[in-house]
C-alpha cells in the first residue's frame, strides 16, 4: 500500500484504490477494535485520517478516547500520543477528558500511558470531580467483583497522587476525597493521600447533612490516622480554586468575596477568574445563584463576562435574565465587553419570558424589570420579533405562559401578533381575548384636545400588524431584509408582504372573532378597502362583461337557426369577440391563481366552478357546429354557472356578504342534513318501487281504459319503472308534490297506504319542516350579527388578494391553515412567485406596511368631516430617488384625495375612548377611598395608644 491510495480532498477524506473496504475513519476504528495494530499504525502514519475524529452512534468518542475506555490498549493510547492527540480535551456528549475515561473502566494501563505525557492535566474536572476523586467514588460503587477491582482502583488512587493530583479538591457539591475515602473506610486510600498529598489536607472543608466531615470519620474509623494529619497541618491560610467555589457551592457568598479579594491584592486572582470546575465558571455559577456581591466582585477583577466552559456554554449574563436576577443584569449591561448577541438562536428577551415560568419558585426573581430594562434600555437594541429554532418568538412564549402583564408589555413595544411558528400556530392562539381588547384599546389615544375643538384629534396605532421584514425599522434593527439576490427587484419592493393574515386567524378563532368589531380593526380594514377597492371594482366588471357577452351570444347567436335582422347578427359578431376575449382573460386569471398557490386553488369549490365554465364557454365559443341538443345542454350549463358565480362575486362586497353568507350557511347545513337522511329517502323510493312496479303484465293482454288517454298511460307507467326513476320521483315528492291519483294503490292497498302515509308524515311534514327551521335559524344568527358577518368576508377577501399578489403568507410569517389535512410541503407549493411577473405595482397599491403607513397608524379628525392624516416618516437614504413619498398616497391622483373614514367606526372609536376615561376616573376614585381608609386606620391606631397612655396614667 502506498499513501497515495488516500486523498484529501477539499478537507474531505476520501478513499482511493485502497484494498480495505470501507472508508480509512472506520477502518481505524475497526482496527483499534479487533486490536490490529498494525494496520492501525499504518493508517495514522500515512496521515489519511482525523484522529480527533469524534465516532457517532454507538461510541460518540474519538480513538484516544475509545483506546482508554478499552482493556490490553495501551499501544494504541501510546502511539496516539506520540502523535500528540489532545489528552485534556472535554467530550462534547460525555463531559469527559481522556483520564476520565480511563478511570471510569478502571483501566490502570491506559492512565499509566497517560500520566507518562508531560501534557496531562491530572487535575482538569468531568461534571465537577478530578479523576483522583471520580476514582474513589468508583470504588464505593463496585458490588460482585469488589476483592477483585478494588486493588485496581486503590493503585489508580496512588498514581493519581504521585502525579500531583489535588487531594483537597472537591467536586461540585463540596465532597473532598478524604471525605469519601474516609466515610467508605478505605485505609489504604487515606495512607496514599497522608503520604502523597502535596499540600495540606483539610478534613474539616466538607459537612454533610448530619454535620459530619472526613475528621468524624476518621476518628471513628482510623484515630492513629488523624493524629499524623494534624501533625502534617499547616497553619498557612491557602486560598485556591476549590476553595472558592466550595465557598460557591455552600452560598457562602461573604466569605467567598473576602478570600477573592485577599487573591486580588496579591494580584494571583488571574488564575482564578479563569477557571471552572467543569459545569461551570465562576461568574456562571455565581450568576446562576444570584449572588450579586460576588458578580460584582468578579465584574471589577476583570472577568470576562461572556466566559464559559465546555460543561456549560451559556453565557453569564444568559443566568442572569433565566433567573430575572434584575440587578445583575444591569451590571453586565453597564459591562463594556458584554454581548447581547442571541444565545442558541434565542435572544435575551426570549430567555427572560421563558424564565417566568418558574417565577414562583425563585424569591429573588424580578423579570419584569429584566424585561422592563431590556426593552428600554439605550444601549440595548433587541429585536422583540426575532425567531427562535422552532420559530417561536417572545410573545409566543408569554401567551404561552398566560402571562397577560408581558404580553401587553411586548405588544407595546412592537412585537407581531402573525408570526408563526413552525407548528404553523401564532401568538394569537394563546392570547387572552380581554388582553388582546385591552392592547386593541391602548392603540386608540388622543392629542389632548377637547372633543369639541377643531384640532381634536384621534391616533390609531397598527404596528402589532406588521411583520418584521414588512418594516422600515429594519434598517434601524440591522436586520437583513428577505433574500433577493436571485430576483431583480428594488430592495424595498422585497418588504411587501400579506397584512391580513393575523385578521384571518381571528375570524377562525371564536374567542377572538368578536375583536373584529374593535374600531383599530375595522379602521384597518377600512384603509385596506380603499387600497383594493379599485382592484375589486375592475374584477367585476370584468366578469360582468363577460358574463353579458356570453349571455346575448346564447341567447341571440347560438344555436338559433332562423334568419336574423342585420342587427342582431353585428350584435352576435361584437359578443361572439367579446366573449372570446373574455375567456382568454379568464384563463389567464385562473391560470396565474393556480401557478401561485396550486393546493389551495383547489381547494376551493369556486375555483372548480370557474374551471367547469371555461371548458363549457370554451365549447360554446370556439366550437359552433355541434348537434342541436349538445347546444342546448352547453347553453343551459353556461348560463347556470356564470350566473353563479356573478352572483357569487357580487356577494363579496361588504355590504352583500351578509345574504351570500346566509345562502352558503344555509345551503350546506342542509346538505349535511339531507346527507344523514339520505338512506331513509333512498329506503322509502325503493320501497314505493318494489310496491308500485308493474311485475308480469303483458301489455298487449291489458284492456285500454277509455277514459285515459294514451298519454295518461305512459306516464303512469313511467312513474316507479325502475330505481333510478323511483328515486327522482321520490325526490320529487319532497316538496309535496304527490300526483297521488296516479299512484296505483289497489295492488297492495294496505301496505301501500301505510308506507305512503309514514312517508308523508317523516319527510314532507317532519324533516321538510325541520330543514325549514334549521333555515330559519340559520338565518337568524346570521343577520343577529350581520356586522361581523361583514368584516369577515371583507378580511377573505383581502387576504385572497394578497395571497395572489404578494404571495403566500409562509414566505414572511407561515401560511394560514386553510386545510389542515394537505402536507405542509403541499400547502406551501407554488410554481411562480407574484412579484416575479409586472404585478408589483398592484402588489404596492394593496399594501398599508411600509409605504402608505410608514408610522404603522393614522391621525382622524372628528370635527373635521372624519378627515385622515398620515405622519410623515424620515426619508430612508437607502431607498434614494426611487422612494415615494406615499404618505400622501404614493401617486398624483391619490394626494389629490382626501381618505375620510367611516362615521360609525369613529364614533365607536370615541366610545372606546371614553370607556378608557371613566375607567381612569374609577381608578382615580379607587385610590382616593384606599387613602383615606389607610389614614382611618393610622389615626384609629393613634387614638388607641393615646387611650392606653391615658389609662396607664390614670393608675
């Protein structure tokens, strides 16, 4: 084998013509498993593998690691030293460094290898234990084989101290070795640390629960021990790394602060500041505690506030807000070196609010002013939308918590009630409805003004619409907008994106589906109209055109075979055109609307009636030379379906959506109830078939009768002949149309008669009757809450506009869950993206956020005939020559106009406002009444002291 048979390329192993047969990586393991050192030598010496190359599933070690953890290794550990693997790097899954490996197998051969490489550090901690202490516990937990491997381990204790391990050296919890050693009555354990310990053992460092340290042990066990310690004590003071973070460990915080500073003025706190116990630093372990004293401390000493270590990568000042430790929060605020970058995708906002799930448990917490101060705070610029992993967002978790305080506090600063999160669920699921009205409320303010000045003036605030990237602030956040570099578009045209999608989710939420009325809402809705109305107008009358061309050409043109004036035929000629051009725009309407959102265009039963009536029109416009009879289905088929869906369309005006939404309701309730009824429907037409049918009659032996007809005869005949027919009739006789003198009853004149009243009682009475109240119902409801009914239909249709001119919501929130049984890979499929056609100026003219509303609210004037303002935004530098100024409207004709807003959403907006008044009037008065009881009670205690001292001395 030569070494060219192993390639690295571009940092990539990979495996030329070797003669193994796997990959070099695993065939190193492989040799390292079956002890085959030769071919494991001469892979590490042709250099063709990563020998801190970590294995997956089942070691998930690396091959110094996985040779320590292994018995009869010891040439493997020996010759991956030589070529100076790391020997004090901590495993990432395991917490673990090599010689921890080592004695947890109790391999005394693999520490021997290691203890001979000048580089080991004998003291480095696996989740607070050195391998000396992690050694004597091993040996308190050994059972069937303890005669056999307590010799191993007693000889790994002694090696351990030859070369220099701490004997004094606790683990997390305070527990010293000659604690454990002691306590477990280990004799020969104490003798290795009394002759090899090369400071001072301190058997008083560690109490347990009873009160007892190693000293209690030891003179209960081993009294001629304890005299050769005493004798051994130094009185010097030594103040090390142990110590303090036993002093940690055991919150003696005073202490710990006056050893520190003893470390700083001698200028040997350097040491210190950087270490850790293997779970944490101590400014970590300090945060996490709260100890305010000893962050201060260290703070001052120079630590670097955003140290961590392998056993726990989350910064300190993480601690601090997980734990709403407000003051030490504001020492690393106030800290030059801290970051505040986001910590594991989540921000330090985010962690706050997921803290306040344990707000009760922690008597030090104050998370209101952790986010009080990183909301507020100058040098602080935390973007409050920003997504976690799973896409969550800080409002997410505070809905989440029912924590209504926070929630608010976060909508105030401008967090987005749309966003979802990747189990396609918003903020809105969670929020309290009387929340939401509450913050809906504050968004309602005034300029101060009486309301009978001219200038009095009404601020409606929309900013908990807006998406992040649907924003100007942007620029302001340093947050990159969405990803255009494969689009040729202007970067402000990428900050389009769908307004209505948190309103959708309202309108299928029945808490919050009554906050649609909220006077914010209705005002947004109102501005949004009168940016798509031109567009819904122009669709119309498309359509009408369209459906009027169709209608005269079948009518006048199609399929009329007699001769026509000359007028009537250019009329022919002139909707003949027209409806061809209709259809063609039509198709090209549809056809873009299924290219944008394929599964949820079919989805709608809308969609398939426009389909069925473009393949029809189609037929009848493009092919004139069919039979008679085909033409007069076409025709018949055509205008049923254009009508529908004229009449349809016309319905999605606000002000017709109530009857168009009475029409479907009513329509579909009475399907799913003729649907269960169906089979008693369907058992009554078989019956009246088996019972009515004409069964071995031949026609020509049955006398006529004379006072019928022959017509009468046939269709007699024809009534019950087959099921098929049966049925149809039976349908028929719903309504109450019996034709009972043609049924034939003297066949069976009992058993006819019985079944022909049941059904006339169960169907044209009783269930007739029902659908008819089930309608009545139906209708009642709907127009008991037409207004809502109105905002509903208006926010579909904005949102179906926006869905076809701006895109699917899921590019900038996630989709709205319109169906929740198609993949989400499905739901979110489209073949062309809007703004990638010449639509982007429609997609602008429908958009509020951030050019027509560049301040996310607007300025009415009461008194002034309802008149709207805009405020002016700075102008963005960025944006340049082509930036418009839209606060006028964005174009000639529209700062020619002045937006009046509707009277009735003003006045319940001045409702709104004067609920808010009479509540702070309640308030006011509140507070008054709750003094003067506190000052009741202060003289009532006054007066009972005096009465005291007068009786005292009256004595």
């Amino acid at each position: 084998m030569t070494r060219d048979t192993y390639e690295m390329n571009s940092g990539r192993l990979s495996r030329g013509s070797s003669l193994f047969g796997a990959g070099p990586q695993v065939q190193l393991r492989t040799a390292l498993r079956t002890n085959d050192f030769a071919t494991f030598k001469k892979l590490v010496g042709y250099g063709a593998v990563d020998l801190e190359h970590v294995y997956q599933y089942p070691d998930y070690k690396t091959c110094l690691e996985i040779a320590v953890s292994e018995p009869n290794k010891q040439e493997f550990v020996k010759l991956l030293l030589q070529h100076e693997v790391p020997v004090n790097k901590l495993n990432e899954t395991h917490g673990a460094a090599p010689i921890h490996f080592t004695v947890d197998s109790g391999n005394i051969e693999g520490l021997k290898a290691l203890l001979e490489d000048d580089r080991i550090d004998v003291n480095i901690k696996s989740k607070g234990n050195t391998a000396l202490l992690l050694a004597i516990k091993k040996i308190e937990d050994l059972e069937d084989d303890r005669g056999r491997d307590l010799p191993i381990y007693e000889d790994m204790v002694e090696l351990l101290l030859k070369a220099g391990c701490n004997a004094n050296s606790p683990d997390s919890k305070g527990v010293t070795p000659v604690y454990s050693a002691a306590k477990q009555g280990l004799e020969r354990v104490i003798t290795f640390i009394l002759d090899y310990a090369t400071e001072p053992v301190n058997l008083d460092a560690y109490k347990d629960r009873r009160g007892r340290t190693a000293r209690y042990y030891l003179k209960e066990a081993f009294p001629h021990l304890l005299a050769k310690f005493d004798s051994n004590s130094e009185t010097t003071e030594v103040i090390d790394v142990d110590k303090l973070f036993s002093y940690l460990s055991r919150h003696e915080e005073d202490n710990f602060v006056r050893d520190f500073n003893k470390l700083f003025k001698k200028n040997v706190h350097r040491t210190a500041l950087a270490a850790n116990n293997g779970m944490n630093t101590m400014l970590q372990l300090a945060t996490d505690k709260g100890f305010e004293k000893v962050v201060s401390t260290l703070l001052n000493a120079g630590a670097d506030p955003n140290a961590t270590c392998s056993g726990n990568t989350n910064r300190p000042i993480a601690h601090a807000c997980q734990n709403g430790y407000t003051k030490i929060l504001k020492m690393y605020i106030d800290n030059e070196s801290t970051l505040f970058d986001p910590i594991y995708s989540e921000t330090l906002l985010q962690i706050t609010v997921k803290g306040m799930r344990s707000y009760s448990k922690n008597p030090k917490a104050d998370f209101k002013g952790c986010l009080e101060m990183l909301l507020k705070h100058p040098k602080l610029n935390n973007n409050v939308n920003h997504s976690d992993i799973k896409d969550n967002t800080a409002l997410h978790y505070a809905a989440r918590n029912g924590d209504n305080d926070t929630v608010l506090e976060l909508l105030r600063n401008g967090a987005c009630v749309g966003l979802r999160n990747k189990f396609n669920e918003p903020p809105l699921a969670d929020i309290n409805a009387k929340t939401l009205e509450s913050y809906l409320d504050e968004c309602i303010t005034t300029n101060g003004e009486r309301p009978s000045d001219d200038d009095y003036e009404i601020h409606m605030k929309y900013s908990f619409l807006v998406y992040p990237n649907n924003s100007l602030e942007n620029e302001l956040c340093k947050m990159p907008l969405m990803d255009n570099a494969n689009n040729n578009v202007k970067e402000y045209d990428s900050i389009l994106a769908p307004e209505t999608d948190a309103l959708l989710y309202m309108t299928r939420n029945e808490d919050l589906r009554p906050l649609l009325k909220h006077p914010v809402i209705t005002s947004f809705l109102y501005l949004k109209w009168q940016r798509l109305s031109c567009l819904f107008y122009a669709n119309i009358t498309f359509y009408s055109l369209l459906w009027l061309c169709l209608i005269l050409y079948i009518i006048l043109g199609y399929g009329v075979e007699k001769e026509q004036s000359d007028a009537i035929k250019v009329l022919n000629v002139v909707t003949h055109v027209g409806a061809i051009i209709g259809l063609i725009l039509l198709v090209m309407r549809e056809l873009f609307q299924l290219l944008v959102s394929p599964t949820r265009y079919l989805q709608s039963i809308e969609n398939w009636m426009e389909i069925a009536l473009i393949f029809v029109t189609a037929w009848i416009v493009c092919y004139s030379n069919a039979e008679e009879s085909t033409k007069q289905q076409l025709s018949a088929v055509a205008i049923l379906l254009s009508s529908a869906e004229l009449v349809l369309l016309i319905g999605q005006f606000p002000t017709l959506s109530t009857n168009i939404t009475m029409l479907k309701t009513v329509s579909w309730n009475f399907f799913k109830f003729l649907l269960w009824y169906c089979i008693l429907i369907i058992a009554f037409a078989l019956s009246f078939y088996t019972l009515f049918r004409k069964v071995g009659e031949d026609p020509d032996q049955v006398p006529p009768n004379p006072n019928t007809t022959e017509k009468d005869n046939e269709e007699e005949e024809d009534f019950f002949e087959d099921p098929g027919r049966s049925l149809f009739k039976t349908i028929v006789m719903l309504t109450g149309e019996f034709d009972a003198g043609s049924i034939k009853f003297s066949t069976f004149p009992v058993t006819s008669h019985i079944i022909f009243i049941v059904f006339v009682f169960m169907i044209p009475i009783v269930l007739f009757n029902l659908l008819n109240g089930l309608a009545v119902n139906d209708t009642q409801e709907i127009r008991a809450d037409a207004e809502l009914v109105g905002h509903i239909s208006r926010i579909k249709l904005i949102s179906y506009f926006e869905s076809v001119l701006i895109g699917n919501a899921r590019e900038y929130a996630k989709s709205s869950r319109g169906c929740s049984w198609p993949p989400t890979h499905l739901q979110e499929l489209n073949i062309i993206s809007p703004k990638s056609l010449c639509i982007k100026p429609f997609a602008k003219r429908i958009s509020l956020f951030p050019h027509f509303l560049p301040k996310y609210r607007i300025i009415v004037k009461p008194n002034q005939e309802n008149k709207i303002d805009i405020p002016q935004a700075e102008p963005l530098g960025k944006f340049g020559d082509d930036y418009e100024d839209i606060e006028g409207g964005g174009c000639c004709f529209e700062r020619c106009q002045g937006y009046r807003l509707d009277r009735k959403i003003v006045k319940n907006a001045k409702f709104v406002i004067n609920s808010k008044a009479n509540v702070s009037e309640f308030d006011e008065l509140k507070e008054k009444l709750s003094n003067y009881e506190a000052e009741m009670s202060s003289l009532e205690t006054t007066m009972k002291e005096v009465l005291q001292t007068l009786q005292t001395q009256k004595y």
